[in-house]
C-alpha cells in the first residue's frame, strides 16, 4: 500500500498587473500581463538580453549566487545581509537631505563606443561558442537561468518565481533526504527547483507543457550542467499535460516519454516537487487529479513538497482584498484529505520555513511559518 506526504509552503504576496507591453511605437496595458517579483526587484545590471524566443518575447539571462556560507545556519527567514554601511559617513546637506556627487560632463571620452545589437527569433540550442563561454563563466555556486519578464497569464511558467527559490532553500537544506533519490517535478518552468535538486538527487524528471517553454528548460539544463554531472546525477526534461489522461508517448514529439521511463518513475520515485502553480482554478484541479493518478501507480511511497505564494489581490466583485487561487487550492487540499475511497488517505503534516536561505531573494514578511499539508495512503 503506497503512502504519500505531501508537504506545503505557504507565500504571501501581491499580484503585479498592467505591465507596459511594447508593440512596435505603441504602449498597450494588458490586465493580464504579470511580473514576477523576483525580476522587478533584482539589479538590472544581473539581466542579460540574449534573444527573442520563437513567440517573439525577449529572452534575458539572469545569475543567481548560491550563498553556500548559509549552510548549516539557521536564517529564521531573513534575507542574507550583503554589507553593513556606517550612516555617519553618508554625505548630506545642511537640511539633512541626502548629497549625491553628480560627475563632472567631459567632452572627451576614453570610453569605448556603444554598438546596438538587433535581436533576432533562434531556438532555444546553445552554440558550441555559448557552451565554452558557459563553462568558463560557471562557477560551482552560480546557477544561470534564461526567462522572460512580464509575460501574459498563460506563460508565467517562462519567468522565475518566489516559490521556486525557497522549493531550492528547502532542498540544499534538506540534501541528505534527497541523496540518490528519483524525484518528479510537476510544472518546472524554467527548470530551477530541477537544476538544485539534481545536486542532490540521482534522477530528476523535470515536466511541464508547451514546446517553447520545455525547449528553454532544456537549454537551461544544459547551461548548468556542471553542477549535476560530476556527480552522475541526471534530469530529463519531459512533456507531462495535467489535463491529459495519459503521458505523452508520440516519438514523434519532442520531450515525449519511453515506456522505460515511465516504468522507471513509477517503480523508483520517491518525491514529488512543485513551486508556485496554482493561480488557475482548473489548473489547480487538475494538480490534485495527477497527483492522485501518480501515486496510485507508484510502487513506493512518496513525499510531495508543494510551494506557493498566497497572491492577494483587491477584486471588484468582493470589494475587498482577496485570494481566490489560493482558497481554491486550500479547498482541493481539504478535499483530498477527506477523500476515502478505499485505496488511498491522505493526511497532512506541517512544515516550518526556518530553513536557512541560499539565495538572495526577499522572503516576505507574510511568509506563513508553518504548513498545514501531509498526505499519508493507507
């Protein structure tokens, strides 16, 4: 009898929308244009724009340090402090205002001159030129993520979110757990909780839909490749559609599924991971229906590790500030865990956040501490 836990990480935060989006010399408001908090607060000098994706979105690099002296240190879930500043050196006017030092305007300039650089749509494969430049540029604790930034509802998955970050908190604390394990990941986006748990783990199933956001998930795998092959740890980046009844087995397909592999995650894997995917009511349900399908095929008993932000957003039909996403999740959860259909219960069990934080990115204060999500089968 399969027993699976299932454990949860609550975010707190806000909803960004009505980003500009540029079309040719015109400004048009999307209502349902976002931007990840992670973009909008990370220094424009950490983005890189390589490309335009085969949709037409820009495509940036970004450069995300693992803070490996947090290891074996309680955070408490704070933000990792970078340097302390003395405030009696700040330079201000007699009115206490701050004085910034403009530079002087000089004719002559020894600066090399600046060259635009057009853009153009290419896939999502690195040249062997991108390659060698990435090996040199990869340092063992730089992880380098390509993305793109306010993007429509459908395509959230191509940015990078909060809960992704602290799903990777989670597992560079808890890496002895995941030592040598299969591990599935539902909705990977661009790939970063996979990347970290492959450090750890032996095999990662990386999973989500859409043949432009898997085709950059797999170049992301491969820019990072130097943290997980030394140790003989795999992922594999595959097509798995929540709505779908079945895995995708079309050879015809790219990321599609052999029957070894499917035979493989059923028999070995041993926890499930997801970050940062239910802002859609019938997406949410259509989690909790494969994750129900999942585990009554697998042979072991698994663990699924869930992290979400709760979004909490002003709607005109409550005239209030509300989370709806979020109550509908909690709502599926309740759900599940009364469900009794005689093959499989599920109960849920806590997890504290006061794991000790590896990448600088703000855990807001409305971060809940604890989880209210373990899911046993019986």
């Amino acid at each position: 009898m399969n027993m699976n836990k299932i454990a949860l990480f609550l975010r707190a935060g806000s909803l960004i929308e009505c980003q500009a989006d540029l079309a040719m010399d015109q400004v048009t408001f999307r209502s349902d244009t976002v931007l990840s908090d992670v973009h909008l607060l990370l220094p424009n000098a950490c983005h890189l724009m390589k490309r335009l994706n085969s949709v037409g979105q820009p495509v940036f690099t970004s450069k995300f340090r693992i803070l490996r002296d947090c290891d074996g240190k309680e955070s408490g879930g704070e933000s990792p402090v970078l340097e302390s500043t003395d405030a009696s050196n700040v330079p201000c006017d007699e009115d206490g205002d701050l004085e910034v030092v403009r530079r002087p305007r000089c004719s002559s300039s020894n600066r090399d001159a600046v060259c635009p650089i057009i853009l153009s749509q290419s896939a999502a494969t690195l040249t062997d030129e991108e390659e060698d430049s990435d090996e040199e540029d990869g340092a063992r604790d730089v992880i380098k993520i390509e993305h793109t930034m306010a993007t429509p509802l459908e395509d959230v998955g191509k940015q990078i979110w909060r809960g992704a970050f602290l799903l990777a908190d989670f597992i560079l604390a808890h890496a002895s757990m995941f030592k040598d394990a299969t591990v599935l990941e539902l909705g990977a986006g661009t790939g970063l909780s996979s990347i970290v748990m492959a450090m750890v783990a032996k095999m990662v199933y990386c999973t989500d839909v859409g043949d432009d956001l898997l085709s950059m998930c797999q170049r992301n795998v491969t820019l990072n490749k130097q943290h997980f092959e030394p140790q003989e740890s795999e992922i594999r980046v595959r097509r798995l559609d929540w709505m779908a009844d079945d895995f995708c087995t079309d050879a015809d397909l790219d990321f599609c599924w052999t029957d070894a592999e499917i035979e493989d995650l059923h028999d070995n894997t041993t926890f499930v991971i997801t970050a940062d995917v239910c802002y859609d009511d019938d997406l949410t349900d259509a989690l909790f229906r494969i994750l129900y399908r999942l585990a009554s095929n697998m042979r072991h008993p698994s663990t699924t590790y869930i992290s979400i932000e709760k979004r909490l957003n002003f709607t005109l039909r409550h005239m209030d500030v509300s989370c709806e996403a979020y109550d509908h999740f909690r709502h599926c959860l309740d759900q599940l865990q009364k469900m009794t259909d005689g093959k499989m219960n599920f109960t849920v069990e806590p997890v504290k956040s006061s794991f000790p934080q590896f990448f600088q990115y703000e855990r807001v204060e409305q971060l809940v501490r604890s989880t209210c999500l373990c899911l046993f089968t019986h």
